[in-house]
C-alpha cells in the first residue's frame, strides 16, 4: 500500500527499511507541507507494524487488522486532530451530545474523502482531555496489537499547556506504543517535544506527479491538470480539492477580475467586491488569488517561454495583459510575491473585501499601464 503514497520515495524507503530492521523508535514527527501524505504514511506505518498477512509486502490492506486501521475501529489505534471541545473521556467517549455528529461526520470525510476540507462549527485545537486520553490508553495493554499506535495530526495546534502535558507521555513511552505527530510547521512545537521525536521530512510534490494524478485517476484533460498542479503548489491535497470544488468556475472569476482590472472599471469592481462581504468567502477568494498568481506568472512565460505557459486555451487574454504594460520583468515578480504574501494573510481572520479592494488596485496600478 506504500506505493499509492505519491512523490515520497525517500520517506518509504526509510520506514520500510526500519520494517525490514525491526529499528522502530517510540516517536516520530511526521513534518512537512500540508497535503503531501503525512497522515497516511503515518497510518500505513502503524497497519504495517500490525499487518497479520503472510506477505513481506506490509500492509497488506486486506486482513482484519488492516481493515480495522482504515476504518478508524482498531481498539489500539486512537487518532487526536485538533477539533472544538469534545469533552473526550479517558476511554476515548465524545461526552458532548452537541458535537457528537460532527465528530462522526469528521471522521467519515477522513475516512472517505480526506482531501476535502471540514469546518467545524466552532474553534479548534488540540485539546488537553484528548492528551488526557492518550495518556490512559498508552499505558494499558493492547486489546490485539503488537504495536499501539497514536497519531497526532498538526501537532502545532496544542497549546502550551496540553503540549506540556503531552511530552510527559514522550518522556518514557511503553515499547509497545508508536506515537506519530504530523505538522506543517514544526518550529512551533516544543523544542523539548522535537527532541524526543526522530523526524521524517516530507517534501512537496512534483508538479508532473500531481498531474500525472489528475489524468490517470481523475480524467482530466492535460490543460486542466496542468492548470490545477500549478494552482496546487505541491499538495496533492489541494489538487483534488480544487478537482471537486469545480475550480474552473474560480478561473472565470479571476478572469473576470482580470477584465475589470485592465479597463480600470471601478464601479464593476464595487459590484463585484459586493460578493466578498463576509470571511466565509475567503475560500473562494484564495482560489481567486491561486489562479490570479498562475495567469500573471503566465506573463513571464509568453515572449520567453510558451509552452510553460498554463492558460494556453486564453493566449488572447495574456496578449492584452502584456500589452497594457510589456515591462513585465518590472512587475511581475512583485506581484506574485505580494498574491502568496496575501494568500497566507486569508488564513486568518481577515475581511475578505479588503483584501480583494488592496489586490485591485495592486493590480491597476501595474496590469492598468501604472507604475
């Protein structure tokens, strides 16, 4: 099953050989990009640690154990993600009757659809009764497993508090629990928690791998798969999650941006702004952005390059963007660091209108024949 993990060749070949070994260490930190298979590396990890088939290749995905693990219904396998208060038991029961269906429903999407995005209805983190938990069940014996395993998804999301509670459980874990901790962005973590964990790093994808991807097990036509490999930017995740939100319909929103920006159309602009009045629209705004930074990095291929270009279905349009201003190399590069400057800046809780009405005149003030 380590083979349907795409573009981690080096992270496979290092657990495979710690398998073959029988070299495993209590705790590893899973690091990387988001979207690039941390979660299931780790989840194959701990099915191939357990795997009952016969077979050197492991997991096998077949036996009951395998089948248990990619249900999520292993009694040794517990999975903490960052969520709003459950009020988790120590054996593990969601005790809120209110957030009860939207743990299940979370858990279904990772089950069946990982790549889609799930917003919980309030904040989440990683929560102290969840480490709680883990520290009661760390220390029983295992219901069926040689190996208990525990992974901790975007390990950054515990507090100060529930991350010292949790590296007590680092400190001396049993030699039959795995621990994996999974996170984009390791240098929040303790340094005390990193110390404790042997680190695998994950690398972003090859674009040709995520297109390859997209046309083999999503049928996409080359142009679209291009189009959404770029916009991903290493994540398989966001690839197939651009694949199922209908994306293109985001493409003809930037396009339409694009239109208004060259012929400096203000008035447009406020009725089109009109639709980005509230944070749920930051998604649709980011997807906006992504293809925003994808048609001006077209700019720099058109003259120099142009069968790198993605929008090849809409030369038209790049010949009239580059028309309004041809000093491209003066520009471009500015513009697509202040677009992924901006993308980070949706992440937080940030008025979406804003911060189109600072891309538009960005954009006006280059795109329009500015300076």
């Amino acid at each position: 099953m380590f083979s349907r993990i795409r573009g981690q060749s080096r992270v496979i070949n290092i657990l495979q050989k710690a398998l073959q070994l029988d070299k495993i260490a209590n705790s590893y930190l899973f690091h990387g990009p988001d979207g690039v298979g941390k979660f299931t590396t780790a989840l194959y990890f701990g099915m191939a640690l357990n795997c009952q088939s016969e077979i050197d290749t492991k997991p096998c995905g077949i036996c009951s154990s395998c089948r248990k693990f990619l249900n999520f219904t292993h009694p040794d396998f517990v999975f903490i993600f960052p969520s709003p208060n459950l009020d988790v038991s120590p054996e593990g029961e969601v005790k809120s009757d209110k957030l009860l269906n939207e743990y299940q429903d979370y858990i279904k999407n990772k089950i069946e659809t990982p790549w889609k995005e799930f917003i919980f209805s309030s904040k989440v983190e990683i929560r102290i009764s969840s480490i709680r938990m883990l520290e009661h069940k760390i220390n029983l014996t295992p219901n069926e497993a040689k190996y208990k395993v525990y992974i901790v998804e975007d390990a950054e999301s515990m507090n100060i508090n529930t991350a010292n509670a949790f590296l007590k459980t680092l400190e001396e874990p049993p030699q039959d629990a795995l621990i994996i901790l999974t996170s984009a962005n390791p240098n929040s973590l303790l340094p005390t928690i990193l110390s404790r964990c042997q680190k695998i790093t994950f690398q972003a994808l090859p674009r040709d791998i995520i297109e390859k991807e997209l046309i083999e097990n999503r049928f996409l036509e080359n142009i679209e798969a291009k189009l959404y490999a770029r916009i991903a930017n290493g994540s398989m995740e966001k690839a197939l999650r651009l694949v199922d939100s209908s994306s293109i319909e985001s493409r003809e929103n930037a396009l339409e941006l694009i239109k208004i920006i060259l012929d400096h159309d203000d008035l447009r602009f406020i009725e089109y702004a009109s639709e980005f009045r509230s944070v749920k629209s930051q998604t649709k705004l980011a997807e906006i952005i992504s293809h925003l930074i994808i048609w001006t990095s077209d700019l720099t291929y058109l003259k120099i390059a142009p069968t790198e270009i993605v929008n090849l279905d809409n030369t038209e349009m790049l010949e009239k963007m580059y028309l309004k201003n041809p000093a491209v190399e003066n520009y471009v590069y500015d513009l697509i660091e202040y677009m992924e400057k901006t993308l980070k800046l949706l992440v937080g809780n940030i008025n979406p209108q804003l911060v189109l009405t600072s891309i538009y005149h960005k954009y006006t003030g280059k795109l329009a024949g500015g300076t």
